[in-house]
C-alpha cells in the first residue's frame, strides 16, 4: 500500500510539473470521414460496377495540429496529417516515386514559426500552387469529379519512368523535404514553396518549387506555375500552370479555371501536354443546399484521342456545422486513349471510347 501512496504521490507531482507546459501549446485533434456507394453504368474492364466508396466529397483525412504563443506575435505551429480509406480502413498509398510505399503521415508532416510577417514551414506540405486555385476551380478541388485529379494524374508520367524520377513531389499535391512561404496582404494571399534536390554534386537536380496567388476581393481571381527537375538529368520534367476567378452573384458564384500540365522525360523531350478546362456555377438555393453544375474539357494536345469532356450535377445538403449529406452524379465521355492524364474520376475508372455515367451518394462528418 505505501509503494502504491508513493507512486501516486510522484504520478501527482508529475502532473504539477508538466500541466503549465501543455498549458501553453494548444494540441487538436481532427478529421474528416466520408463514406459511400458510387455505382456506374460502365467500368474499363467492361460491364457496371457498383462499389463502397471512400472520400467522394473529401478525403478522409486523421491528424494532429498545435500552436503555441511564443510572445511578441510569435507562433510555433506543428502538423501531423495522415491519409486513409474509409471502406477498407487501410493507409491510403502514396504518389512518390516507386517504391515509397505507404505512408502514415502522407498528407502534412511538418512545423514552422509564423507572425504579422507571414509564416514559413519546413517539412511535408501542401504546395501553394494547388491552395491558390480552391475558390476558383468549379468544384473546389472536390475528391471525386473535379480537376483535382487532372492535376495530380499529370504528374504520374514523369515520375513512373526508369529514368525521369523527382522524389519530392507527391503528384503535384503534396511536397516533402519543402520549405513554404506564405502571407496575406490585404485581399491577396500567396505561397513561395521549395524543395532541395538533396543530390550531391548535383545542384538543383530533383529540386522543386512551387508559386500560388489569390485575390479575395468583389472577384476571386488565382494563378499558379510550378516545376520539377529531373533526379538523373537536372531537366524539368513537369510544369503545371493555373488560372482561375470566380465572380459572385448573389445565391450564385460563377466559376472559370484553366489548368496546364506538361511533361518530359529525362532528356527532356516533351510527351504531354494536357489542357484541363473547368466552368460552374454554385447555386446555394437555401440555407442548408448547395447545387453545383460543371462542365470539364480536358485535353492532351499532343495526343488528340486522349481526351474527356464531362459534365457533373451535385448536391450538398448540410445536416449541421459537421456532417454533410451529397449526392453527385457525373457523364464522362471519353476518346479512345483517354487517360488518367484527362480524368475527374479519382480512380480513371471510366470507359475509354464510350460514355459512362457515374452516381455517388455519401456522408461526410468532420470533427
């Protein structure tokens, strides 16, 4: 009984220690889980398919975030973001170059210190390029049917080859090894993001960077450029650009973005170039419901026949603050090499050379 009295004792003193420390960073925990089923009329390897889906409105995300007041309008700041699927619980898998494998913390992995002078991070992280497009792109970047993956299948070719390999880039999306910096003047914020090759001898080969800017104003208008060099050759094997505006009227906000993916293999011969043209309109027709129309075109102009134009029909209806009910329903129709390169189908699950019609109904809760 007395060795127990004195643990107790000691686990109490403990606490007195530590509780001022914790006192002082601010720890949350938070997330998002959405769940469905996404049937649809057509699959590439033939006939209907109808299946459990995992993140149709947004990705299910875990992860951990801290602040702490350092005086004087200074702030350390730490996140930890991890990436998994709700129908399988499983990790979700990662963009990197081959043989990366899983990884847990695949979305945020990072710290940094911020200010009235901006913030700057150092770690994995979100490329500023992709944040400066979210009020524009017609579906806002949404995990099923928007531009999102138009975006992040343009980076796949340069990183599957033997040769044309940047390990720092996680299909354009997310960036490791990085250093970010970003600020809000008035009604303008931007992103600065870049990330050392880290080959010896070899200066900037597998570097990459990354810009982003938005204007918040009576219009929102975004532009964005970003690169990667080649790991064996130095040359740059992808480069994305971006711009967009969206412009309120009332219950409705008009939507216009242009995305450009180009990639090159190791000798720096070009062999994509895709042009993925987004236009909506959001439609919030009462306080809990949001329709959005969008019409997608995307192109690989060097490759005529890998080509997709879709349409998209939505609606979210919010059950609360938390948890959002949609329904979605899309129409690809696509050329007879259309690719991953063209797709708003977060799996490129659609049929090359026919019109497949896709319907998903799910819930997502945040927390």
């Amino acid at each position: 009984m007395k060795k127990i009295q004195r643990a107790l004792a000691a686990a109490a003193l403990c606490a007195q220690c530590s509780a001022p420390a914790l006192a002082d960073t601010q720890v949350q925990l938070y997330g998002i889980v959405d769940a469905g089923v996404l049937t649809q009329s057509k699959s590439r390897a033939g006939g209907s398919l109808t299946r459990v889906e995992t993140s149709g409105l947004r990705q299910s995300v875990w992860g951990l975030r801290g602040t702490e007041d350092l005086g004087n309008g200074l702030k350390a700041f730490f996140n930890l973001e991890s990436h998994f699927d709700t129908d399988t619980g499983a990790l979700h898998g990662t963009g990197d170059s081959a043989g990366s494998g899983t990884i847990l913390f695949r979305r945020q992995a990072n710290l940094g210190l911020s200010g009235d002078w901006g913030s700057v991070t150092i770690g994995r992280q979100y490329g500023p390029a992709l944040l400066a497009h979210l009020n524009t792109e017609p579906r806002a970047f949404k995990e099923q049917f928007s531009n999102l993956y138009a975006w992040a299948y343009n980076q796949l070719e340069a990183l599957a080859g033997p040769d044309a390999v940047n390990s720092n880039n996680d299909v354009g999306i997310f960036f490791k090894n990085a250093i970010q910096y970003r600020n809000t003047i008035g009604p303008v914020s931007f992103g600065v993001l870049y990330s050392p090759g880290e080959q010896p001898g070899h200066g900037s080969r597998n570097s990459a960077y990354a810009v982003g800017a938005a204007y918040d104003g009576p219009v929102v208008l975004s532009a964005s450029y970003q690169a990667m060099k080649d790991q064996a050759s130095g040359n740059r094997n992808i480069e994305q650009a971006g711009l967009g505006g969206a412009v309120p009227l009332g219950a409705f906000t008009l939507k216009l973005n242009w995305l450009q993916g180009k990639n090159s293999n190791a000798d720096g011969l070009r062999t994509s170039k895709v042009d993925a043209i987004g236009a909506g309109v959001d439609w919030k027709w009462n306080p809990q419901n949001t329709v959005t129309l969008a019409y997608y075109d995307n192109k690989d102009k060097l490759h005529s026949e890998d080509h997709t134009r879709n349409l998209v029909l939505s609606n979210d209806y919010a059950l609360s603050k938390r948890t959002t009910l949609y329904v979605q329903a899309a129409y690809v129709d696509a050329k007879s090499q259309a690719s991953l390169k063209t797709s708003i189908v977060a799996d490129g699950s659609f049929a090359p050379g026919g019109k497949t019609t896709f319907v998903n109904v799910g819930i997502n809760q945040t927390f």
